[in-house]
C-alpha cells in the first residue's frame, strides 16, 4: 500500500508497508543509478578571481539533465574524451561586468537550475569547454541523482532515551511497521523516477550477485 503525503518536482514523501530492509536496499541503490556529470574541464581563458580548479570544480557540482547514454566502460569507442554515445561536450563563453550562471552552458536546457559559477568584473573574460559523462554515485559524489530516506511513521516525537528504546523493541517486534518514505532529486532526473530507477539498479545488482554464485 502506498498513499502520497506531499509532492513537488524536487520531492515526494508517501507511507508505505514495505518492509525495512526492502526500503534500505533501494535506498542504498539510488548511487547505482547512471547519471551525467561534468568529467573533464578545458578552460582557455579565466580572467576572473577563481582559479581554473575552482571553476572546475564548481562546473562538477552541476546538476546536468541525464540523456540515455552509456557508460564509458561500457561504450565501444575507447575514447578517452569518449563519443556521441557516452559523453556530452559543453562550452561557456562570456564577459563582464557580469555573475555567469549555469544556464548559460551550450547547448541550451542542458541544465536544470540557474546557478552561479563565477563573478566577472569589468573587462574580464571566461571561455572553457568541458565533457560530461555518464557515472555512477558509488564512484563519485558529483554523480548522486538524489536520495531517498525513510523514517517510522510513528516515529519519536520526543527524542528522550527511554522512547528511542522502546522505539527499537517495537522494531525488532514487528519488522513490517508502516515507513515514510522520502524522496529528493538533485536535477538530474525526475524526482518519480529514481525510485523506480534504484529498484531497476537493485535488480541488476541481485542478477550479478546470482551469476557470481
């Protein structure tokens, strides 16, 4: 049984009986699914007050929009900078006075959110080109296309020792108690699909873990 408590784009919370260690398992599978991330950044000019890591970095927290593309052990290219079929080249080009924004990334609606990379002053520059590629959370932080967490539905209202003990008998008593599940998404894909997503993520893995026995 699933009932909806609340929903937006970014997050969706929902009761639901199944079981604690069903839930823990699919929680821990949303960094085995595949998303988009900034990999490699080539910057040709950077006037401004950050250092080319600095702007590296920040292009690696950006959430970019996930494409149906391969991973790059898994493509057949061989490529480093990899291909059309596993990775996405985006370029930036601008001047100030000006706070250079992510959207401002080509191609266009590559991203999901405005947010600011760097302040340009006046007369100073930034060109750069960069290659995003498939990857996987467990691999990497910048990877992680949100999370999902889940709590009692009952859950401690007062956080004394005495109810967080008994909190846990009830536990160990009835394994099936009712959860409230969230879940978030960072932007690179919809907030109703990475649940479905982790549990396709978990399916692969019990597959592999079959074959190995």
């Amino acid at each position: 049984m699933i009932k909806i408590i609340n929903k937006t784009d970014e997050k969706i919370k929902f009761n639901s009986d199944i079981p604690i260690s069903l839930a823990n398992a699919i929680r821990r599978s949303v960094n085995n699914i595949p998303t988009l991330a900034v990999d490699t950044v080539e910057i040709s000019k950077n006037d401004s007050a950050l250092y080319d890591e600095f702007i590296a970095h920040r292009l690696g927290l950006i959430p970019i929009k996930n494409e149906n593309l391969k991973l790059p052990e898994e493509c057949d290219c061989g490529k480093e900078e990899g291909c059309g079929k596993c990775s996405v080249k985006l370029k930036l080009k601008s001047s100030g006075p000006a706070i250079v924004y992510s959207d401002e990334l080509s191609p266009k609606d590559s991203v999901t959110y405005k947010m600011p990379i760097v302040i340009l002053d006046e007369e100073q520059e930034i060109e750069l080109m960069c290659i995003a590629k498939m990857g996987l959370g467990i691999n990497h932080a910048k990877y992680s296309p949100g999370v999902i967490y889940y709590s009692y539905s009952d859950d401690l209202k007062d956080e004394n020792d005495e109810n967080f003990n008994k909190l846990i008998q009830d536990t160990n008593k009835n394994q099936n108690k009712e959860l409230t599940l969230t879940v978030e998404t960072w932007g690179q894909i919809p907030v109703k699909e990475i649940f479905g997503q982790a549990i396709k993520a978990l399916n692969q893995e019990i597959k592999v873990f079959l074959k190995k026995i």
